[in-house]
C-alpha cells in the first residue's frame, strides 16, 4: 500500500490558456469592425471574411454572449476579433 504523505500533489496553479486580448475598436452602427488599435498602431479592416455568434452557459450568473469577427486588416493579417455584447467590450482571440 501507499503511504499518503498529503504533500501537494502540484506546485503550479492551473492558468488559463489562450486568453483573449483587449483592443479598441471603431465600429459601424451595426458593431462590425471598421479599425482597429493593436497597441500604438491603428489599421482599417480592407475586408470581413467571416461573423458568428455564440451564445453559451446562458443558464449561468457569468453567460456568453459574443459576436466574432474573421477580419483582414489592411497590412494583409488575418486576425480573429470578437465584442462581448453583454458588456460592449473588444477583445483580440488569441489560438
């Protein structure tokens, strides 16, 4: 039998992966991206390539509710942007 020596059994918290990044966004009346502001650069999006929403754990105190964007900007980067739209807030997704 092994003894049970209550040591922890990691010395690492567990931290999320992968968190999405805030950006400020200028944005048309129906909340599509128009430029955006990576750190000290602003870029116009040349084209929308995709959108969806996902709406998830609405049962939850903290639900999802989140529209995202596949956009190209105009340096030629195709970067994946989404607004929460329970608090109206941009964020960059990292993958």
């Amino acid at each position: 039998m092994v003894k049970n020596t209550r040591k922890k059994k990691s010395l690492n918290p567990i931290l999320p992966l992968n968190q999405p990044i805030p950006i400020n966004v200028y944005e048309s009346k129906t909340l599509s991206p128009i430029s955006i502001t990576l750190g000290q650069h602003k870029l116009n999006v040349s084209s929308l390539e995709e959108t969806w929403e996902i709406i998830d754990e609405w049962w939850k105190p903290n639900p999802i509710k989140r529209r995202y964007h596949r956009v190209i900007l105009e340096n030629g980067s195709r970067i994946t942007i989404f607004i929460d739209l329970i608090t109206g807030l941009w964020f960059k997704q990292i993958a």
